[in-house]
C-alpha cells in the first residue's frame, strides 16, 4: 500500500486552492513589507546623522521593528513545521 502519511503529506504540499491563494496572498503582503522595511532603513540612515525631528526618527524605528515583527511572523507562517 505504501508508506502511511505519505499521500497525506504530499496533497498537504499541494494544498486545496484555497489554501494556495492564502500562501500566495502572504508572499504578496511579505514581499510588501520586506520592501517598506528596506526603504525605513534608507529613510533612517539619511535621517540619523542630520538634525532631524528626533521624535520623528523613533517613530520611524519604531515602525521598521513592527515591520520585522510582521516579517518574522509571516516567515514562520509559510514555513512548515518539520518534525524530525
């Protein structure tokens, strides 16, 4: 007959189409923030060494570590547990 759970698992890599579009909709939003976060750190880096607003800055900061929250969240959303 086979291995036991090993169908399960491959239709689980494939998933139903729903559970593809969610994958694909998380890509989507993770390359979005992977971006934002980029571009907060080349805003941060200009900012950093002139006089700047300084509130301004840590709110900056404060939102590129939200971001890489986000970022970290997704990215362990979209990668499978593995159970050795």
């Amino acid at each position: 007959m086979g291995v036991p759970g090993r169908n399960a698992l491959i239709n689980f890599a494939s998933g139903p189409p729903a559970m593809i579009a969610d994958r694909d909709a998380m890509l989507r939003r993770l390359h979005e923030l992977r971006s934002e976060h980029r571009d907060l750190d080349t805003v941060i880096a200009r900012l950093d060494g002139s006089a700047v607003d300084q509130l301004q800055l840590q709110r900056l900061k404060k939102r590129k570590l939200k971001l890489k929250d986000e970022i970290a969240w997704l990215e362990g959303r979209l990668v499978p547990d593995i159970i050795a």
